[in-house]
C-alpha cells in the first residue's frame, strides 16, 4: 500500500520504519525538524521502566519487547541512546493488592529479578536519595532510559535510508477522508494515500476534530540541573529516580551527556493548547528545588542550568490510541502517549501495522477507539494513572 504518515515524532517514525519495512510505499510528514522543536518526543532523556503497570501484562510484554529493539537498533547507531541504569521507587508502602504490588507480582512471576529494600538497604544502596523511616524501595536493574531527541534524530535518518520519503518542514494542513483512499494538503499541494497514519501528538485533534473530546493535553514542566559531584549521579551510581509515582510524583534521571540531570514531576499538569510558550516557571523551580532540598541534597547544591515545558497527550483512560480514527477506515491514528509512550518506540511501531494491515496483534486490545472517543471528558484529577491501575481493585 501506498502509506502517509503524520508526524515525525516517536510514534510516527516508528510507524513508518515497521511500514517501509513491511513493503510498503511510505511518505513520513513533519512539520518542523525530526525531532520538531517542541515534539514531546524532543527531550534529553525519557525513562524505560517496566515496574508501573498494575496487574495487566500488555505494557510490560510490550516495554521487554521494544527494549530489546532499542538495543538492536544502537547496534547501528554512532552511540547508543539506552542506557540500562536501573529504576529506583521510593514509596509510602507497597500493600498488598496495590498496582506497584500487583506490577511487582506479575514482573516477578515473569522472572524479573525486582528487589523490594527497607529504608536502611535503600540508603545504603543509593545514599545520593534520602529516605524516610515507613518508606519502600523497589529497585529495578533493568530499567533505564532513552536519549528521546537522539533516539528520534537517529530513526528519521534510518527512515530514510529504508526508503520513506522523509518530509521534515512540511506541515500538513488538512487530512480528507476519500472513503477507499485518503487525501493530505501539503503547502498548498494535495496528495493522496490508500492510508493514513496520523501521529501528530498534542496537535493530533488539528486534524481530526472527532478526536478532541477524547484527546487532553497537559503541560508537564521539567528543570535541569549541574551538580557538583558528577561521580555521585553518574549513569551507574544513580539510577532514575522516582518517589510515589501515583501522588507526588517527582522523578529524575542520573548525570545526562548534556552534563545535567532533569527533574520531573508526573501528576498531571494544567490543560493547555499545543502552542503554549514552554519556557519555565518559577514556582516550578521553586517547588523542584525544595523537594530536592528534602530528598536528594547532592542535587539541591547544584546549578539550574535550565527548564521547559513538554505536552502529555492524554487519553480518557491513559491508554494509548491505536486505531481507525471514529468513522474511518483509512486514517489510523497513533499516539495518545499519556505521559509514559516513548519507551515502546521499539515496539509500537509493530502494533500501528498490524492494526492497519488489519491483523489481530496480541497487545492491541487496550488502544482500540471502541467507545473511547464518544463525548467523553477526561477527569483532569490526579491519582492513579489508567494505564497503572491494578484491575483488581484500585
Ligand atoms: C515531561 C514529559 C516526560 C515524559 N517522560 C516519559 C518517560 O519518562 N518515559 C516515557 O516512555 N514517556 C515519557 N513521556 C511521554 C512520551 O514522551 C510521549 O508519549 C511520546 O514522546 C509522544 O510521542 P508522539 O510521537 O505521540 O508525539 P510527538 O513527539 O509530539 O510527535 C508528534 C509530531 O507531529 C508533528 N506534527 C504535528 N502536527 C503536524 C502536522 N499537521 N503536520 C506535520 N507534522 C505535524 C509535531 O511537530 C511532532 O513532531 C513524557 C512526556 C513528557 C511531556
């Protein structure tokens, strides 16, 4: 088939590398560069973590899957963009039934070797990250992260060496549903499709009205940090970090090739539209600084050599979206990343061709529209996320 992509993110250029590869004739459209300025995709570092996901394997079956991709894949990039630095939880208490537990059971029974540490082990292990009397540690060595813009930089060019025709500045203007085939507007040009995979991100409802209801974009704010002591947060001696990931929620990342580390925060943030000014706030700095002042002294003492603002494309429940769009049966749509999507780049890309070439792929239950996208109003509250909910209770 004769195959257009939207969007050059990590959703649309892992679709077109799996599509190319599949045979198909493959035109990948992005409006800025691969990565865009502000793609969420764009961003030093995003964390490959498996211990998140309640009692449902989809994710985790799908995050071993695309870590083993995204270590083929560095095979045959200049430098690698993962790096296995561990994952590291520090939470209020991991009871049973809970989703970190139930995630942790259902790793465990796979053969993941998770270590659950009391306060003294968690502080003797990493004594960079303060941790309180009644508190759990859960340590994974598996987990990591992926250099994002690197990563993305390096599969548009793989791209096109596969043969996509790869069109970075060109934004698409308008997507026409033809019924047997699909039609894009492009600088003034039309061109058409027997398909159309839109991965467009926070501007994905630009093109297709039906999904703004169902699509909610929030702004999640990050700071980047020099610190003194780079033997003590190298990749190695610090892992990703993250504290209570369904209530407070600050995360981070050991020392960057950049020469800083990042903080996150992962409770959802404001709602907002694609186009916001993302320069830092300083209430966010403030707020960054004093949760470290408390938790990770050794990064308090550093220098702010930076922050910004990145999108979530959130759906109604946190999963993702992967299927025609509502009332279509030529334009797919891809993406819906809800704040964890980068890490499946290396096996996402199999789940939008399988959906498209219309093949049962054992993973895809969760992201079909179904009745997703009918009108409903995502609850802007925080708690725990869909996609980590433990189907056994919370
Ligand atoms: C602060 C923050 C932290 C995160 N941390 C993690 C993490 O630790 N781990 C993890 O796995 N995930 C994380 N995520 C989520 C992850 O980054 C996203 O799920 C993922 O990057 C989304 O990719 P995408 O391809 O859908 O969107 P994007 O990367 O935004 O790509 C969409 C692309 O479409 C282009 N586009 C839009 N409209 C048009 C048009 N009309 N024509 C042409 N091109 C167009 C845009 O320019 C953009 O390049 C985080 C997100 C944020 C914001």
């Amino acid at each position: 088939m004769n195959i257009g992509v939207v969007g050059g993110g990590i959703f649309g250029v892992a679709s077109a590398i799996e599509l190319r590869l599949r045979g198909h004739g493959v035109s990948l459209f992005e409006q800025g560069t691969i990565p865009a300025q502000n793609a969420t995709s764009n961003d030093v570092s995003k964390a490959i973590r498996r211990t998140w996901y309640g009692d449902d394997d989809t994710y985790v079956e799908l995050v071993e899957r695309a870590a083993a991709q995204w270590r083929e894949w560095d095979r045959g990039f200049d430098s690698p963009v993962y790096h296995q630095s561990g994952t590291y939880l520090v939470l209020n208490s991991l009871e049973a039934g809970s989703p970190m537990y139930e995630s942790i059971k259902v790793l465990t029974g796979r053969g993941a070797q998770i270590e659950v540490m009391s306060p003294s082990e968690g502080r003797a292990r990493f004594p960079q990250i303060v941790v309180g009397a009644d508190e759990t540690c859960v340590y994974d060595g598996w987990g990591g992260y992926i250099e994002s813009g690197r990563a993305v930089a390096n599969l548009g060019a793989k791209a096109q060496v596969l043969g996509v025709e790869v069109r970075e500045n060109t934004p698409v203007s308008e997507v026409e549903d033809l019924g047997a085939s699909v039609r894009l507007s492009v600088e003034g040009q039309s061109r058409e499709f027997d398909r159309l995979v839109v991965a467009a991100g926070a501007w994905t409802s630009r093109l297709l009205s039906q999904m703004s209801d169902g699509l909610h974009i929030t702004q999640q704010e990050m700071l980047l940090i020099e610190v003194d002591d780079k033997d003590l947060f190298s990749p190695g001696t610090m892992p990703v970090w993250s504290f209570e990931p369904d209530t407070d929620g600050w995360y981070g990342f050991p020392l960057l090739r950049e020469g800083y580390t990042k903080i996150s925060k992962e409770p959802l943030g404001e709602a907002v539209d694609p186009d916001i000014d993302r320069s830092g706030t300083e209430s966010f700095k403030n707020q960054a600084m004093a949760f470290l002042g408390e938790r990770i002294p050794g990064m308090a003492s550093g220098k702010i050599v930076g922050g910004r603002k990145c999108l979530y494309t959130n759906t109604t429940d946190d999963h993702f979206v992967i299927d025609w769009a509502p009332g279509s049966e030529t334009v797919l749509v891809a993406g819906g990343g809800s704040g964890h999507g980068f890490k499946f780049g290396g096996s996402i890309g199999e789940v939008v061709a399988d959906t498209l070439e219309e093949k049962e792929h054992p993973q895809a239950r969760l992201f079909k529209t179904g009745s997703r996208f009918d009108g409903n109003v995502r609850r802007h509250e925080q708690g725990t996320r869909g996609f980590a909910a433990s189907r056994n209770g919370v």
